[in-house]
C-alpha cells in the first residue's frame, strides 16, 4: 500500500506496452507497476545493498541503456546510488559517495545523468555526475555563486525536465542548467512569484515542453505560458484566462497535448488551487471547473435562511427585474407552443430556481437551510439543502499563506451568534478556529464569517495556542455566544472582549468547569479562578483520572450534545411506576482498550484483549460507573445521548462485532414514583441536584450481536425531543443505517409480559435485525464517510441528516413517522371535493328533514 512517505513516478514503458509504467519509491524499495493494469513487474529491495541503511529517494531513467537508477542516502554522511536493470529489477551495481562535511541534506533531485541536492539551509548546492565513472564525484556550490539577487533561503522544487532543475525563493523562481559531461551549473532563466511549472511534457524524441502559470493582477486573472525547454526561450503558446472567483494562487499544474487538424500541437492544462479544486484549461479558457475541496470537509454545521420579508417586490424575491421578466417571457412562450429546444431547458431551469424547496428564504416547517462547511483546504462553502447547490464560497483570508510560509490549518467551525426565530435584520455568525502552522503548539487564528453573505466579518492572530475551545450557555446583548479558549498553560481567555462579556462571565465564572483528555492516559479536570488580565483567567487543577499505562489506553470519549433537547425527565413503566432519567449534562464517556500494538480486527489474542467502560463526572471526577468487557478488541465507537450511551467493539470469542447499550436512571429524585404523584407534582424530579452530592444511580445494560464494523456513530436531533431516537450508523460499507433506539432496549427480554409489551418492549434477541428500508442512503455509497450530522426541523417528527465523505448525501427522516403534518403527496382536491360533498349531504339532509317535518305536520 502506498503511503504519504512514498513516492511515484511515470517515467517510462518498462513492458513493451506502449504506455509509460509506474515506479514507486519509499521503504527501501523500488516497485515497478503496469500503470494498464496495475500488475506489479518487479520489486528491488535496496535496503541490504552496500554497507546497508541506504533508503532510496529519487530515480532516473537511461532509456538507451535500459537501466534504472535509484538514489537516496546512506545515514547522514553520503550518498548512494544503486543501478537496476530496467525489464527484470535485478540489481547490477553500487556506488556510495561521502557528502561534504557538515552539509545537512534537505532536498534530493535527479537530473538526466547527474545528482542535485540541497543543504537544510537552502544556501549551497552539491552535485555530480553518476554515470560512465567508478566513482561519484561530488562538488559543493553556493546558491549565491549562481544567483546574485537572493532573496530568503533556496528551495529545490521536484520538477523532472532535461539538464535543468528549478530552485524557488520568496519571491522569484531560477531555472538552473547542469552540464551533463562536467556538472557544471549556470543560470539559464528567472520568473517572480507566485509561480506554478509542470512537468516537462515529451512533443518527440528531442523536444520537451513545460507550463507555467502566473497570477497577474489578481488572483482570479492567470497567464498560462508553454515553453520549449531548450533554451527556455522558444515560447509556443500563450494565454490571459480568467478563472473563478474565490480559488486562490495555483499549486500545481499538469501539461497535456493533443494534435489539431493542421498536425501542429495543442495543449491542455489541469490546475490544481490553493482550495483544491480542479480546472482544465484549454485554448484560454475554462472547460470546466470541480470544486473539489469538498471531499475533504473537516466540520460541518447548519444555519436558518432568512425570513421572507413582507412587502418584497417582485424583482427582489426572483433576484432581479430581468429574470423575472425572463422566466415569465419562456412561459408565455411555451404555452403558445413557440418555444425552442433551448428555451424549454431555460425554463426548466427558471423552473428549478424558483421551486418551493430551492428558495432561498425560510420555510415554515423548517426544512430549508444552508448547510455551512470547512474544508481542508481552508474554505467555506455554503450549500442549499433544497439541491445542494452552491449559495456561496469563501477562501478564509486569514487562513491563506504566504509565500513559503507555513499555511495555517483550519481546525473547527463553530456556531457564533443565532439570531432568534423572528430577527429580520440579523444574519447568523460563524467562527473559524485554526492554526498558524502545522502542530498543535502552534498560535490560533479566528475567523468570523457572516453565514448569509459569505463575508469575512474580522479576523485575529493570536500569540498563544488554541488546546481547547469551550462555547458557554450565554449570550450577550447582540445573540453572540460567550466562549472560552484555553491556551497552553491551560489559561482561558474570553471572547467576545467587550466589557458586557466579562460582566456576564463574572456573574458565572465560579461555576464554569472543564476538562482535558491526554493522550497519555490521563484526564483532568480544571475550573476557573483568578482573573488574571483583561480577558484571561487562570484554572486550577481540580481532580485527574490515571489510567494504568500497562493496561489500559484511552480508546475514545464521547459526551452530550450540548444543543439536545430531553422532552421529559421521567420513564413511565408498563405497571404505571415511573423511572426519572439520570441527565447530567457534566458527564463524559470513556473506554479504554488493552495497549500494545494494534491487530487487525479479530487476530488479537483473546486472553490479552478487553475494553473498560467509564461513565465520569467531570465536576468531581468521580467515576460514576465502571464494567469491563474481557475477549473484546476495538476499534471503538461510542454516542451518548439523553440517558443512555451505545458502543461498539469486536468480541473475539465470538468472532462478531456488538453493541452493548446502557441507560442510567437516579433512583435519588423521587421517594414515590407512581404517576399519580408525578402528575400532580408531588416529585422532586425538577429539584436541581449537585455533582458533589453521591447520586443512586440504576444502570440497566444489554449487548446486541451486530453485522458490521463502524465508522461514524449519531443520533437523530428533533425540535423538542419527544419524537423516539434512532441510532445513525456509519457502515464499513459506506452506508449510513438508522436503527431504531427500541431495539437497543436494555429492559429486552425473551417473553416479555403484558405491561412490558404494553410499553413497547420488544422481544430479546441475541442479534439486532437489518432490514434494507433502514438503509437511509438506500442503494447509494458514500466513499469515504467521514462525519454524519443531525438537526432538527420546527416540526417535531422530522429530523435533517447530512453525512459527508467524498461524496455528499443530505436526507430528512421521521423516526415515528410524519404525524404532526401532512405527507407531500397527499390529496388536497380529494380533501375538498370531500369537504363539498359533506357539506352537500348535510345541506341536502337538512331540507329533507323540513319537508319530512312539514309533511308530518299536515298528517
């Protein structure tokens, strides 16, 4: 299996099938595959050749020789070269030479013949030839020998072009030219940045073009230039090609040709943006474009359309006067039967525009939102949930580099102000929370996005790492949510700072507590103290959970949503008694795995394998509830919701996945349970309850054979937490499952009596049943199920599913059917004709009747 270390190459037909082969290098190994086919040729292991440690990084291709060349490095002091013999993978010959003394090698390339590398400090170069000698001689050059105007430190870019390497500066690019006979190096061109080259792209046996495309005034307007390498003076083709808005700089572009019908050459270029999407190019202009980033969304969230406002004109509600006038002309025309094949599209699409479901306004059920996504890339999309089209995108500003910087990395997005139902004028708020470079301990940056416009509102550079965010349940004067970020001394400072903010956070701060799971084994628990400054305060270690390093390993963590709404805190029971939920919202679900190297499912041993279940209170620490599982190996997947929590796992006894439910009840909350005195309010259920006070918990538990591993696990969301839950699961086979929360009962028995049945307790079985109408995806894959999001509507019964991998799926479910509105096909002419006729009937009666009266009178 490739991986991110490894590294590919097309570079020639190694089978006689007319088409350039594969080599693969990483691991000290040299792989040659049939790119037709994808059949392994041959494998070179180079590990053990000369005095060993010799890792291959780079390869070269003598055609006329039919030899391969396979170069890297043996430790730190030299370099190595390895020749294979290109149709069996045989290795044929050696050689090693010392590299200079203190010369750190950052960058390796291969050019034709001759070797290039480049020292950590980006200032001098060693090369040489290591070919036609018995020995490699190597000689050092300093950048600045060949380039007087250096700006920064050298980077050597892996482009593959004959005799020529590029090397890279902050702001221009040099093309430098290697001697194949003496190794000698010189200055053939120069370019300013932002750049992007291609590989070079064969026309015939002596004649190699290559790409480049520059960023003119803006970042939307390129100029795609082909050159002959030769000389790099020869241009053959230039274009000025206006791309989208919102892709950023080019990252790297692929050269294609093609013959025209007057046999001279054209060319194709697919371009690579800074947000990852794609684009072919062709003849100056843009073929078509994918965006592409959304195959790698990090979080995903939903916010509400605007209302429709009263008194909006005709032209404003279909955006524009012309379209209006548009759309209403291809009507009069299709029903006047004079419309083109080009006018029915028009007004199919005129149609779809302004259908029910794709307007761009609230709906009064709910069921129309934007759907708000981060991608990897650092860009924000906004879908419509009605046909998922793009309403708008942002590449985040403060989330772009600058050149041969560390890109900042995008890591949550999080709700900031939610504009309460009615608000006309005010437009939800997201924030974007990210960091300046790769790792963890790098300094955060924040982002807020206006929800409607796409608008970058403001942004911030902070000094200090971002190790946890904690989003509070309080909101200031203009709806925005109070949050608290927590830096790397475990110091928390408030946002938004304004002085209304730190009075409102005062009034709570001694009752704001948190905590912080180490991957070491080990979970704290902290709470606020002093203020410190303005907007920072310190914590204070309260508790910490250690767990035992040679038994145990925190497998995964979950906790409750904190948006979810519980409808009623109490259970009524099949005999009338009443069982009150245990909803603590400060508690935390751990499970934690035997340690060691990790198995593929089901070839652990048994005897060395269990997982350990924790039910913790973050306020205290205390673990409230503790079982173990002995034979079981993970992966673990866990949700916890309301009351109860569901995990998965692998049982290796027998040889089948499970998932085991618990649910807590507090046996503390009422000394009489019947509902009686629940109706009349004889209970103490709505009493508050402290966490430093030993609760009576009841856990009741029950484990269910299951067909499939998992990747994500959810639960459905509605408005008021009344309709039932059903579990979404995330199968291996990219399919999302939603399984009923009744067949997760733990209160499951084989011969449930008359009140249990009564109760809806089903039958227990030792496997929960799989019906293909659970599928919510139906037929469809979703390769790469990465996330699976659940909102609720206005509506009680619906629930809004979105789950996103490589590809997107977005559904609305009824979990206990649509019982608070009218289905979608339902009869409304049925209803009045029936209506009418009642009222006929009861008319029709009603006359009848008098004239029965009167007859009778005259009797």
């Amino acid at each position: 299996m490739l991986t991110a270390k490894d590294n590919c190459y097309l570079q020639t037909d190694i089978n006689n099938d007319r088409t350039n082969d594969l080599l693969v290098v990483g691991g000290g190994l040299v792989q040659a595959i049939s790119s037709v086919d994808g059949r392994l040729l041959w494998t070179a292991d180079l590990a053990d050749v000369g005095s060993g440690g010799f890792l291959p990084q780079e390869t070269s291709v003598a055609d006329k020789e039919h030899k391969l060349y396979a170069l890297g490095f043996v430790g730190s002091s030299k370099l190595g070269v390895a020749e294979i013999d290109l149709s069996t993978g045989a290795k044929t010959q050696y050689k090693e030479a010392e590299l200079p003394e203190g010369f750190p090698i950052s960058d390796l390339l291969a050019v034709g013949e001759s070797v290039v590398a480049l020292d950590l400090a980006g200032s001098s170069i060693v090369s040489g030839t290591f070919t036609g000698k018995e020995k490699i001689t190597l000689e050092l050059t300093p950048v600045s020998s060949i380039y007087h105007d250096v700006s920064g430190n050298a980077q050597l870019l892996s482009l593959k072009a004959r005799g020529v390497f590029v090397i890279s500066f902050k702001d221009e690019v040099i093309v430098v030219g290697v001697d194949s006979e003496t190794g000698k190096l010189d200055l053939v061109e120069k370019f300013n940045q932002p750049i992007a080259i291609s590989n070079t792209l064969a026309l015939s046996d002596e004649k190699q073009a290559i790409a480049l495309v520059q960023h003119m005034d803006s970042d939307q307007t390129i100029l795609l230039r082909v050159i002959i390498t030769d000389g790099w003076k020869d241009e053959i083709a230039k274009d000025v090609i206006k791309l989208e808005p919102q892709r950023g700089l080019l990252q790297t572009i692929f050269l294609n040709s093609y013959t025209r019908t007057d046999k001279s050459h054209g060319f194709r270029a697919l371009v690579v943006a800074e947000d990852d999407s794609l684009s072919l190019l062709q003849q100056g202009e843009v073929v078509w474009s994918r965006e592409d980033g959304l195959a790698s969304i990090l979080d995903a969230r939903m916010a509400q359309l605007p209302l429709e406002r009263a008194g909006v004109s005709v032209a404003q509600v279909e955006h524009s006067l012309e379209e209006w006038l548009k759309g209403h002309v291809l009507r009069l025309k299709s029903t006047l039967m004079l419309a083109s094949a080009e006018d029915v599209v028009a007004l199919q699409a005129v149609r779809l525009k302004n259908a029910e479901k794709t307007k761009m306004t609230r709906d009064h059920n709910g069921f129309r939102k934007l759907i708000i996504l981060l991608t990897k890339s650092g860009k924000l999309f906004a879908l419509h949930s009605g046909d998922g089209h793009v309403v708008w995108s942002l590449l985040i500003p403060a989330l772009r580099s600058e050149h041969r910087t560390p890109k900042p990395e995008p890591v949550k997005l999080l709700p900031w102000r939610k504009p309460h139902q009615h608000a006309l004028d005010d437009s939800p708020v997201f924030l974007v929370v990210g960091r300046l470079g790769p790792g963890p301990n790098a300094p955060g940056v924040l982002s807020w996005v206006d929800a409607y416009s796409g608008r970058e509102l403001h942004s911030l550079k902070l000094t200090y790492p971002i190790k946890q965010v904690l989003p509070l349940p309080i909101l200031d004067s203009l709806e925005q949510r109070l949050h608290l970020f927590v830096d790397g001394e475990t110091n928390v400072h408030l946002f938004p700072n304004t002085a209304e903010s730190l009075s409102l956070f005062n009034n709570q701060s001694q009752n704001v507590y948190f905590y912080d799971v180490n991957k070491d084994g080990v979970i704290k628990g902290f709470r606020i103290t002093d203020h410190i400054e303005d907007f920072v305060f310190s914590t204070r270690l309260l508790w910490s959970v250690v767990f035992p390093s040679d038994s145990e390993a925190i497998a995964t963590t979950a906790t409750r949503n904190s948006d979810e709404v519980v409808h009623t805190q109490a259970k009524v029971l099949g005999d009338r008694n009443v069982l009150f939920k245990y909803l603590n919202k400060n508690i935390v679900f751990v499970t934690t795995v035997a340690p060691g190297p990790s198995s593929k499912v089901g070839l652990a041993a048994p005897e060395d394998s269990w997982l350990v279940a924790y039910l913790i209170d973050t306020i205290t620490g205390q673990v409230l509830h503790r079982v173990t599982h002995q034979d079981v190996q993970g992966p673990v997947h866990a949700v916890l919701s309301e009351n109860w929590v569901i995990y998965h796992y692998f049982n290796l006894r027998a040889h089948r996945y499970e998932l085991t439910v618990m649910e807590f009840y507090d046996n503390s909350r009422a000394e009489t349970k019947g509902v009686l005195q629940y109706i009349i309010g004889r209970h103490n259920a709505s009493a508050p309850f402290s966490s430093y006070t030993y609760p009576n918990i009841d856990v009741k538990s029950q484990s269910y054979f299951f067909t499939s591993s998992v990747k994500k696990m959810a639960v459905t969301m509605t408005a008021r937490g009344i309709t039932s839950r059903q579990l979404l699961i995330g199968t291996n086979c990219d399919q999302v499952l939603a399984l009923d929360k009744r067949f997760l009962d733990p209160r499951r028995s084989i011969n449930p009596t008359a009140m249990e049945r009564e109760e809806g307790i089903l039958p227990l079985t030792d496997g929960l049943p799989i019906y293909p109408q659970s599928y919510v995806t139906h037929s469809y894959r979703l390769e790469g199920l990465r996330g699976i999001l659940s909102v609720p509507a206005r509506l009680e019964s619906p629930s809004l599913v979105f789950a996103y991998g490589l590809d997107l799926f977005y559904t609305r479910l009824a979990p206990s059917r649509t019982y608070d509105s009218l289905t979608e096909d339902f009869s409304y002419a049925l209803l009045l004709i029936t209506m009418i006729v009642l009222v006929v009937a009861i008319g029709v009666s009603w006359v009848m009747s008098k004239r029965k009266e009167l007859a009778d009178k005259w009797k």
